[in-house]
C-alpha cells in the first residue's frame, strides 16, 4: 500500500493525520516508490511481490499498468532521463531494462554474483547503467553496463570488503555519481565519463558516525552561494538525528559560477499522463539555477485536481485544487529572484549618513570613558609609584607606559548558536580526541620499540 500526502510550502503545523490518497495494488510490502521525471502525476512502485505497479494519482489512483516479470522480490528500481526506460535489478540476481508502457523487457543479464542485494541508477541519458553489489567472495563493487547489451559489463571494480549495501545516487548536472554504504561513515564520489574506465575517483566525505539512509535535496533547492553542488539528509543509524551533508565546491569569487550549476530539472511536468501513456517522450523542462526562469513552457494540462479522503474511509474524492501550483511557482520566482541581487556597498562620508548625530554622540560617549578610564589609572600609578625611590626609573617609566596605553581587543569567538552547529563541533573534537589517541598509541609503540632495541644491546655487549 502507498499513501500519498501534502505538505504545505510554509511547512509542517502541525501533525498529519489525513493523506491524499491511498493506492492499493500490491500483494506484499511496497520497497521502493520513484516520480516519474518528466509526465505529471505519474507513480511507480516496486514490492516485494515481484511487482511494478505505474500509477497516474491525478484520477484518484488509477493503475496503468502493472510489470509481472520478476520471479522474486524486486530489489531497486530507477528511470532514465526522460522517464521512457526503467532499470531493476531482482532477488534471482538479474538486471532488467524494461520499457514501462508494454512491460517489454529489452535487455537482461547477470548482475553481481554475490547474494546480497543489488542496486541500479541510469547515469541520466548517456545509455548507461551503474550497479552496485558484492562479489563471489563478499567483496563490494560497481559495475557500469550498456543498457543495450546487459550480457557483459563495460567495466566492473571492487572497491572494498565492507558489508553494508552500497546506495548509488547520480547527478546529472555535474556527472557526479555518489557511494554511499549503509552503516558506513563515508561517501565516496567518482567522475562520470563517456570512455573507459567510465569512472574515475575523486575523494570522499568522511564521518565517525553510520548512517541508516540518506535522502537528496533537488538542485532547485541549493545554496548557489556557497557553491553547494549536493546535498544529502543523513539518518544517523546510533540515534535519532537527521543531519544535512553539503558537497560544496570552494571558490574564491561570490559570483554566480555557471560551470557548477547549468541548466537543471524544474518543477514543471512536460506531459500529462495520457500523452505520456500514449507513446509521447520529452526531455524535463530546465530551469536557471541563477534567477529561476524556466526555458521552454510546460505542455497545457487538464484541471489540476487534489484529492482528499472522506471520513467514512471510501473512495477518494475529487476536488479542485485552488492555485497551490500557481504559488509554488511565483514563491520560487521570488526565492530565486531575491538570490540572484548583489549587495551594494554605501560609501558616502559618515557625515552624509541618516544616523550621524546617533554615530557622533556615540564618539562622545567613548572618548569620555576613555579618558575617565585613563584619568583612573594614572592616579593608581601615582599611588604606587609616588613614594618609592627612582633607582629604576626606566623600568618605572616603560611600567607607566605600558599602563597608560589603552586596553589591548580581545577577540570573543562566538559559541555556535544552533544545535546542528553545537553537533558539528562536536563531532570535530570527537575526531580530533580520536586522531590525538592515534598519535599517542604510535608514540608508546615508538617507545617500546626503542626500550626492546637498547634492552638488546646491553645483553649483546654482556655477552661479548
């Protein structure tokens, strides 16, 4: 069973109690559900039934089709580029590229040989596939297929003996494809290219703490600012933290960096549902990540309809949705317009400026108390220094200067106001105490080393 729910752009306030829908199709738990990329209203659910049920939710939940050609439990499931193709791979080991409308399978092959799970990602619409699972002997590894020809992988690599089930997560805007291990503390990324090897490393992210999951923030929803190229929502396995993890990219200048952030995925559907099941494909409509301007208007849909649930628990019922998507869309003209202003720095005199009088009595009030502080340490010194003999008047003297000069700035660092700030610093000094207690193991190792050496020398020089 799927349920479908509606959260307000405002956010949450208060708890949820009625979802829009309820989709019912499935025999067995539901373990993956994915948007369609490009249709409007279009839903595909994998379970462990073996099924892949597409959805259209705009009619209440209507089925368009359902996929019955795994034998065991479906695995993962993911979408190409432009929604046309779906990837599975299943419990019996295969990898599946499937054309959802028919429920043709176009190509098939052997996936990792290892029995634990297996996931799949479209590397978007280069024709490719990337899977990751285990090896015979429990090695974890990716694979990279054509997604025409399933019989052989173009390149496959083990990457380590872990034995947590590795999540791929794909950008298709920078061709950055994500490895993130459940349980692990780490997130590798790796360079996507059209020639062999295919993949190339970069680095990783790297954490004490495992995580359970992780979810992905869509680009529209990005700090252009900060450069931040991903960002992902870690669900700590040891306790009940979610916490966000940006990949930013460091540049000096604060422009707009349009080598980082071209064209991406709006928030727009490019077919209705029945175009789409009709045989229609369309790449998405992309918007600028700089001012948030769509490029290329959206198809002419029917009424937008929302459902929502009775209270007897029938059958969902149809009503007009009033211009909730028209408010999305002028807020995230506003969120992006309001991004892409530059400050302006006033370099008018203090004298030209509104608040002079306030900035000049202010001068005053400081001047005073300088000179009041100062008035009160001169006669301090006198009162130490007036009744002793002057045999060393320089270091009196330099004593008196030194006391007379005003007081040095101490430079307060602000304590981190937030709890997700207070969290990072602490998992840093965690980090730091455990990098410390390696310096010192290696030190004591060192030592002992050293003590055998000198005890084995004397006992050589006894000997002799």
């Amino acid at each position: 069973m799927v349920k479908l729910w509606h959260i307000k752009d405002e956010g949450f306030s208060d708890h949820l109690e009625d979802w829009l829908a309820e989709l019912r199709g499935h025999r067995r738990r539901v373990t993956q559900i994915e948007w369609h990329p490009v249709a409007q209203s279009v839903l595909f659910s994998a379970g462990a039934d073996g099924l892949v049920v597409v959805w259209t939710v705009a009619n209440g939940g209507a089925i368009l089709n359902v996929i019955d050609c795994h034998p065991e439990a479906i695995q993962c499931l993911s979408l190409n580029r432009d929604g046309s193709l779906i990837a599975t791979t299943c419990r019996d080991r295969k990898l599946r590229v499937i054309e959802p409308r028919t429920s043709a399978v176009v190509s098939s092959g052997e996936c990792h040989e290892g029995i634990k799970p297996c996931k799949v990602v479209f590397l978007g619409d280069s024709g490719r596939l990337l899977t990751t699972g285990f090896s015979r002997h429990s090695d974890r590894q990716y694979a990279v297929w054509d997604q025409d020809d399933l019989s052989e992988p173009l390149t496959k690599e083990i990457i380590d003996s872990s034995s947590g089930v590795l999540f791929p997560y794909y950008d298709h805007d920078t061709q950055i494809v994500y490895l993130a291990g459940k349980g692990d503390g780490n997130i590798r990324y790796y360079e996507v290219t059209p020639n062999a090897p295919y993949l190339h490393y970069l680095n990783q992210f790297l954490s004490g703490y495992p995580q359970r999951g992780l979810g992905v923030m869509p680009k529209r929803g990005l700090d252009v600012r900060q450069c931040e190229i991903f960002r992902f929502y870690k669900l700590h396995a040891t306790k009940n933290l979610c916490e966000p993890v940006s990949m930013i990219v460091p540049r000096k200048s604060e422009q707009f960096q349009e080598d980082l952030f071209p064209d991406t995925a709006a928030a727009k559907p490019g077919l209705t549902a029945d175009e789409w099941a009709s045989g229609r494909n369309k790449q998405p409509i992309l918007m600028s990540m700089k001012t948030g301007d769509v490029k290329g208007g959206p198809v002419q849909h029917t009424q937008n309809n929302k459902v929502s649930p009775s209270k007897n628990n029938k059958k969902p019922v149809l009503e007009e949705k009033t211009n909730s998507a028209n408010n999305v869309i002028s807020n995230n003209k506003k969120k992006f317009a309001f991004l892409s202003q530059e400050t302006i720095p006033d370099y008018r005199p203090i004298e030209k400026m509104r608040d002079n009088e306030k900035h000049k009595e202010n001068e005053e009030m400081n001047e005073k108390s300088q000179k009041t502080s100062q008035n009160a340490r001169f006669q301090q010194i006198q009162q130490m220094f007036g009744s002793k003999p002057n045999s060393n008047s320089i270091l009196k003297d330099q004593s008196i200067m030194e006391a007379l000069q005003p007081e040095k700035e101490v430079l307060i660092i602000d304590a981190p106001k937030g709890e997700l700030e207070l969290r990072k610093e602490f998992l840093l000094k965690c980090e730091e105490v455990v990098r410390l207690k390696q310096q010192i193991a290696s030190r004591d190792k060192i030592i002992k080393e050293l003590e055998s050496k000198v005890h084995q020398l004397k006992l050589s020089k006894l000997i002799n």
